[in-house]
C-alpha cells in the first residue's frame, strides 16, 4: 500500500536552531498536510498544502507542497522548547469505500533550551 | 467551543474481553473518523462515519467495529481483545465526509495485558 516516508526520524537541536524536515512518497498526492502531536494527545493540524509548488506559512512554520506533489517540506524557524513533539505529514488517498488519510511514519523533535 | 472529547482516557483490559470506546465529536460535525496509533504500525485509519453510517473502512480485522448516533457521537468496539490490540486510539471529527481538516481528540489508551 502506499507509504509516507518521514525523515528524519528524530532530531536533537537548541534553541534558536531552525529545522528541516520531509515526506516522500512512491504515488502522487493531490493534499499534503502536517500535524503535530504532543506527548499524551491527538496531533494537530499545522498546515494543509492543496497545490503543486505551493508555499504556506503560519507563524515560524513553512511547508512546501513539491513540484513532483510526491514530496513534501516542513520548516520551522528559530525554535522554542514548545516546539517539542512528534510531526507528522499526511496525505488523503481515495478508493471507492477506502477514502482515508494515510499519515508518514513522524520526525521527533527535541529542543534543548 | 468545546473539542473532541473522547472516554475514557485510560483502559486495561484482558486478553479475549472485548470494549467500547467513546468519541463526541465537536458540535457540527457530522463525520467521525477513527485510528489506531503503535509504536510499530503508526497512525493507521479504522473507519469513517458519517449520517449514522460507516462510508469508508481501512484493513482492520472484523472484530473491530464501529457506529454513529443520529447526534454525531461515535463508539467503537473491539471484541476478543488481543495483545496486540494495546494501542492509543484516536477519534478525529470533521464538518464533511472525507474532510480531512480533522480535529483530533486526545485519545484512549487501551492496554491490553
């Protein structure tokens, strides 16, 4: 079945630091968005990307939905201790009684202040 | 307005039980979706309800089942609970079918032993 590969898997940076982080995919998506999920709770949604090239920010966060719109980017500026937790990209895929969001395997973030 | 509220929080059941888990959707939402989050596995999708009627369903096995009453709130059921089955179990609404601007719930943490 289709995939989202996330990577890195984890990242260990300071404060300040701004950080990258993709989603690949094998199969084309028309919808990329990113969550983030917090220890003990439900994820998020940060940021939805709808078009091919699209570049979206909200506040200090940056995502790209790629050319191929088999790729996606997520970038956060100058990061906070707040920035911890799991991010997770994610994709709709449709197929008859399947309709479903398939969601990448996550980047963990740890910020050191 | 009130989130997605989902009961209870914490559970430990025994092998070959079975349960009922609890999700209220936010208030205008008609469409509720399920997933099961593992370490191994990740964020996988369960199924959909929308209108009191499940409209897409993942790759789970049958002893996982689901409805939606006519105000929206959703329960799901696992029967002849197995170890395996031990996971964070997440309830996501939306406005529409297939509206993946979902609002997460905090989950139920099912521990089977």
């Amino acid at each position: 079945g289709q995939q989202l590969n996330q990577s890195p898997q984890s990242m260990f940076i300071q404060e300040g630091e701004d950080v990258s982080m993709n989603c690949t995919s094998s199969s084309i998506f028309n919808t990329w968005l990113w969550y983030k999920q917090d220890p003990g709770e439900g994820p998020v949604l940060l940021i939805a990307l709808y078009k091919a090239g699209e570049l979206t920010s909200n506040g200090r966060l940056t995502a790209q939905f790629g050319i191929t719109r088999k790729d996606s980017f997520l970038n956060i500026s100058a990061s906070i201790p707040s920035d911890v937790g799991i991010y997770f990209c994610a994709g709709p895929t449709y197929g008859g009684a399947t309709n479903k969001l398939i969601f990448g395997t996550g980047t963990l973030l740890a910020v050191q202040p | 307005k009130a989130g997605v509220t989902q009961t209870p929080r914490y559970l430990i059941k025994t092998r070959g039980q079975q349960v009922t888990l609890s999700c209220s959707p936010i208030s205008g939402h008609r469409s509720v979706s399920w997933y099961q989050q593992t370490p191994g596995q990740g964020l996988q999708f369960l199924f959909e309800y929308f209108s009191e009627t499940q409209r897409n369903k993942g790759n789970f096995p049958g002893r996982f089942s689901g409805r939606q009453f006519s105000n929206s709130r959703s329960e799901m059921n696992v029967s002849t609970l197995e170890l395996g089955d031990s996971a964070l179990y997440l309830c996501a609404s939306s406005l529409f079918l297939a509206d993946y601007g979902y609002t997460f719930g905090s989950g139920t943490r099912l521990t089977v032993v």
